[in-house]
C-alpha cells in the first residue's frame, strides 16, 4: 500500500529544489482520510488574478470533483483560486452523495479563503465507489489556511500521492523579453495511467502573465504531446486533472512566447515521464518512436498498441528482444501499416526491414540494448510523414504484487 | 516452454473422447521444427468433396500461410483436402523467405497426397520473424500420409500445441432428419488471444454436408458470437485460424438445421473456453455478461474493456471484488455509459446501482463469490437492449512468469 513499497529503481536520485512561484502559498496535513501517519490532504491559494486552465479525463465515469472543476473552468474572474486534494479516496461512483461532498468541501473552502465557490478546484483520489469522509477534510480547513507558506510545494507534492513511490516535480525558470518567468509543477500517478487524458493529477504553477483563453489552448496542445503519450496500464483513470494556474505576478505576458511554451513543454514532459518513471512495478522506462506512417494519429495508434502490449511489455520485463512482439502489435493496431515496409530497431541496432529480419542483424546487439533501464524502440512504417513518441514502463511481478491487493 | 509448464487448474479432467469423422483421417509426427520430443505436425486429409470453410485474423501484419488460406478459400472444388500445421515457428514477418517456405510445403503436401496445391491448407504457430524450417516438415511427408487414421484425432490436438498446458478438444452429436451427424473439433492457443478473430489454431470437422457457401456464413457468424467473444492478453496473433471442414459423409445435408448449427455452436463455445481456460498464467475463469446497452456492439466494446483491463484482472487474481476498477474499465471504453443508470453484480450479488454502492451490498457476499474459480461479473448499462458476454480469465504471476521468457 502507499507508502510501504519500494521506491521505484528508475526514480529521480531526489525531489528537485522548486523555487518559490510569487502568487501561491501551499499547505498540506495528516488529515487521515484513508491513510494515517503520512499528509494526505493540501491546499494551494492563487492570487487575485489568476488564470486556471486545466485536461481532464474523458472517461464516461468520471468523478465528482472532475465534473465539478470542468464546470468551473473557463469563467472569467479577478479572484484568487484554490486548489485542495486528498489522497486516498477517489470519491468516484459515489452517486449524489459525491456531489454533496465535492460541494460541501468546496464551499467550505471558499468560507475558509474568502474566495468564490466557482474559484475552487478540488480534486481527490484513491479507492473508487466508498463515500468521501469529507469531515476529516474540512476539520483541517482553518489549519490549511493558517499554514500556507510560498515554499512548501514539496509537502503538497507527497500529500497527493497514493501507490507512488516518491513525489514528482519539475521546474524551469526561462527569459521573457529580458525578465525570469518560472514555472514549476508537481504530479502523482502510476498506475491506472493511459490517455485520454493521461493520468492521474498534475498541478503546475508559473508566475507568467497569460489569459484564460490563451493559456486553456497551450496547455491543451502541450497535454497531447506530454501527459497524453504515457500509458503504463492502459487502464484510465476516472479522477484525471491537470490544472495550470499562472498567477501572473512576474508581470511578464507570456502570450506569444515561445520560450515559455517550450519551457511549459519541459515541464509537462518531465512530470509525464516521472509518472511512467514510478509505474507500478516498473523496471525499465521505454521509449517507442513510430514514424513514417500515413498520419500523426496512425502513428499514435501504433505506438500505443506496442506500448500497452501485455507481450510486448513483458519481453521488456524479461530483457528479450523480441521484435516479433513488436510486428504483432503494430498488426493488430487497426492504424494502416504494410509488412514489407516496416522496419523495427531496438536501440541503435536494425532489426527488421522490408518484412523480415535485416540481413545486418546479431541478436547480442539488440538484447545488449534490452539490459538497459531506458530502452528505445523504433518503428518505420515505410508510408508517409506521421509520427509520435509514446513513454510506457514493463509489465512484471510487481505490478501483479501491487493491483491484486491493492485495497488491502 | 511448452510441454514445461503445469497444467492449468482450470483445465477439464481429461480430453475427451472425440467419435470418428467419416471422411477425415489424421497424423502426426515428432517432426524437430523447434521442440524435440513431443509431436510438432499434423497432418489432416478429407475425402472428396469437403467444404471447407474459414475465419482469420485481421492483422495487417499476418503470416505467411495466413495469407495463402485465405485465397484458397471460397473455391469450388470436388477434390478432397488437406491441412497441415506446425508448431514451434509461426513463419510470420519472415518476407519472401515465409512466401516460399508456404509454397514449398504446400507443393510437397500436393505431390505426397495427390491433391491440387490449392486444396492444400497450412499453418504454423510459435515464434514469429524466424526462418521456417521447411525441410524438417517436408522430410516426414510420406510417414504422416502413410500412418493417416481416422482415429488419430488427439495426436493431431497435441500436435499444435506451444504454451498451451493441455490439448483442447470438443465433439457434439446431434440428430438431423433422423440422422446422426458428429462435429470434432481441436484447438489450440493460451496467449497472445484477443478478436479478431479470437485466437489460435483451431480444426473443426463434420460429416455433415453442406455447400461451402453455406458453411462459411454459418462459421462466420458463429466465430463472432465464441471465438471472437474471448481475450487472454488483448494481443491479437498474426496466425490466427479456423478451419471446418464439412466432409458430408454421413449423407445428411444440414444446410437449413438449426440444430447443427447449434451443435457447432456447442462445440466452437466449448474450444473458445478451452482457450480462455488455458490463459498464460490463468487460475479464474471469468464471464463478463454486458446487458443494456445502446446496441449489442456497445455491449460488445464494454465487456472487452472490462476483460482486457490489467487492473481488473489483478483485482480477480487477488479474489478482491474490486468494482471500482469495473466502472473504471466501462468509463474509459468509449462506448456509451451513463454512471447514474449503470448497474454492477459480482456473482448474484448486485454491488453498485444508480450511480454508487447498492444500500443492500455486503462485501462478504462478493467477497465469497471471488474465490470460485469461475468468477461472473454483470454489468447492465440500463441504456437499451444490446448485450454481449466475453470470457477471459485473471492475471498473475505466471503470466509474468511464461512471458517475460518465451524464446528461451
């Protein structure tokens, strides 16, 4: 259970020093919603001005809090904001009696902040289908307000996690027109994690200066090149948000900035890669590139298909390099692909080409590569200019240790 | 490896005893093609005038002998037939290495038996992107043409075997116009199994009569309602096939029976659950019966979301009734779902209803239902009439176990 595995052998050596974004303080507690002993619930205030864009999941089951926080999004307002979240119960397919929850949290919250109920997100996960304790949240509200401090971005980032193994941040700090703009983010996730959207929950704050609008569109665009090309499970999650919220406090606009889009990228792309980085029972980060093929989505298709193959990820597990796996899963994608002109590399090494084994091929080069923890895969469809990467983990023993118990 | 692993535990006590088909005879040798020691091709011969008939896989990147069946079928002919199967090698992705090795067999398979080539059906099954070697089938032509049986049935069954842990078998005899009439059929598959079509290897035959036409339509349409109803891992083969072969010697013309078709039926469902019960790694059988919804495709995408989910499957490996991940896996398929009107039963006990828990569950009910080893999960979308029931089973740690080692 959380906190009690292992820590991922492909994590980070350490959670990274975050600087202080102007225009959020953060806050968590140990308010024992389902776990005890570990902070499990935390609360971020924005500043008046700030703009909130936010992905969440499509599923058709999604939960309370995400249908509430989607209602939300887009109105325009020069409040301040919150975000609160706990850990450990999803308060998903929980009926009316999650809609009263996420409402009376809210509103109790928005009480606590002077804040408009409509300027509160909240978000919570966990176990799905038992009724959200929302007392041991909001007896902590007054405490949570009391105790918000700029720097403690950390304590919300081990707050939010459940089966991960360690908390994720990320951070870039990038030149707008000559001034620091810094962005920085934190994310949990690591099982039950596929598009759409990818995950799991991500809050990644900046002090840039972007409107709603503009802000909703690059996050929007970036999430499909980031949270939205991990899989560790194909499973997705009824609970998946990501919010953006850029206070604004720099004082630089960020609107058509490409540095800061390339730096948002940065970010997103990093905590999409921790996630994949802590997924359950992983022991090996993959990387599938497909080019080659007639569009972008054939070949997000087939990179997905390779990358949530049950046999595809266990040959990883076990250090083969079976690119006949490989050949399967782009055959079943249903994404148009010809046999006979499809090549396969694992790593640097060529393996396949023109539908067979490439006359260059030693299978010690290829399982030489499979003994590394980030392994790359290489798929040319031979049919045109379309292409996407795709980040997954393998599939081994401790992934079944972990889900066939998981509520114990 | 195969002939290695422990029988399933939820295999049946024995193979059946499967009555003589007037028409068809069987052989089958220790041919080396990959495995020593155990049998590793059939061959199969049907008199004159057997229809034949045939469902495939639709992967795009299908075997070799995939492709010649499927332009051999649907041809008119009074000459008799023959199948032939190899284990060990799939000749799959092997270029024009595959093509000719396909030719060459069927060629010596035409010459040895006095056949037409294009009456002359193969296939092999194992690993794929490997050169088949031919000459090591071709060598034992003759001894399998000289010891053809009609009896020989269950050498044939054992014949195809790869990681299946036993040989699958299923027979019906049924009365039509006052006439018996026998099915028998041999499959084989226990991973890499998901529709379409559904699988693996399987041979069915008959001496019933009926026009090839005739027979296709009706094996189509019921591969849709069994083999195509079934998933071990989501992964669908390159080498997927059936055969029936229809050898009409026992005189009775079946052409508008409804009960021979449902004694087809029978017996496709009973080698479908044969499969399902062989699942790498497989210790639950599991029925996901989908009821109530927009249309029975609806149904149909459901119940494969529920039965491919990892987290599903862990959950009924670890006997947790884990509903939650059930809403999950409905939420995220794509297919219409309404969370207020979706129902859920865990053996006969209903657990969620009208969007949360049901007041009248008790998780000792579900929980005891959980420890079968044939595990019923419900679920009814309250949407509409369309349903679907797929089979599949949990997975575990040999699952892990027989895949993160194949090619060793």
């Amino acid at each position: 259970m959380a906190g009690t595995l292992p820590r991922s052998p492909l994590a980070p050596d350490h959670f990274p020093e975050l600087p202080i974004i102007d225009g959020v303080t953060f806050a968590a507690v140990e308010a024992g919603v389902r776990y005890s002993g570990r902070l499990d619930v935390m609360l971020a205030l924005c500043a008046p001005g700030t703009a909130i864009a936010g992905v969440f999941t499509k599923s058709a089951t999604r939960s309370a809090p995400v249908l509430d926080c989607q209602a939300k999004l887009g109105g325009k307002s020069d409040a301040g904001a919150a975000i609160l979240v706990n850990a450990g119960n999803a308060n998903a397919f929980t009926g009316r009696n999650g809609t009263d929850a996420v409402a009376t949290v809210v509103n109790r919250v928005a009480e606590a902040t002077d804040l408009p109920p409509n300027r509160v997100f909240t978000a919570s996960t966990g176990v799905i289908g038992e009724p959200l304790a929302h007392d041991r949240i909001t007896r902590h509200l007054s405490a949570l307000v009391t105790a918000q401090q700029p720097g403690a971005i950390a304590d919300a980032a081990a707050a939010i996690m459940t089966t991960d193994t360690y908390p994720k941040g990320a951070t870039q700090t990038v030149q707008v027109n000559g001034s620091d703009v810094r962005i920085s983010g934190i994310a949990k996730g690591s099982g039950m994690i596929a598009p759409d959207m990818a995950t799991m929950l991500v809050y990644i704050f900046t002090d840039a200066r972007m409107d709603q609008a503009a802000l909703q569109s690059l996050v929007s665009a970036t999430a499909d090149r980031t949270f939205n090309c991990i899989t560790v499970d194909s499973d997705t999650s009824t609970s998946d948000s990501l919010l953006v919220a850029a206070t604004g406090a720099s004082g630089v606009d960020v609107t058509h900035s490409d540095a800061f889009a390339d730096a948002l990228h940065a970010v997103m792309l990093d905590l999409a890669h921790q996630v994949v980085r802590d997924g359950e029972g992983a022991t090996k980060f993959v990387e599938i590139a497909v080019t080659g093929c007639v569009d972008d989505a054939a070949a997000r298709t087939h990179g997905l298909s390779v990358a949530n193959s049950p046999l595809v990820k266990t040959a990883i597990a076990g250090e083969d390099p079976n690119w006949g796996r490989v050949v399967m899963a782009v055959g079943k994608s249903g994404a148009p692909a010809d046999r006979d002109t499809l090549s396969i590399w694992f790593g640097d090494t060529l393996v396949a080409e023109r539908g067979w084994v490439s006359p260059t091929y030693r299978e010690e080069d290829a399982a030489a590569h499979m003994k590394n923890d980030h392994i790359r895969i290489r798929v040319d469809c031979g049919m045109g200019d379309g292409n996407a990467t795709i980040w997954t983990c393998d599939l081994t023993h401790g992934y079944i240790d972990i889900n066939a118990d998981y509520r114990s």
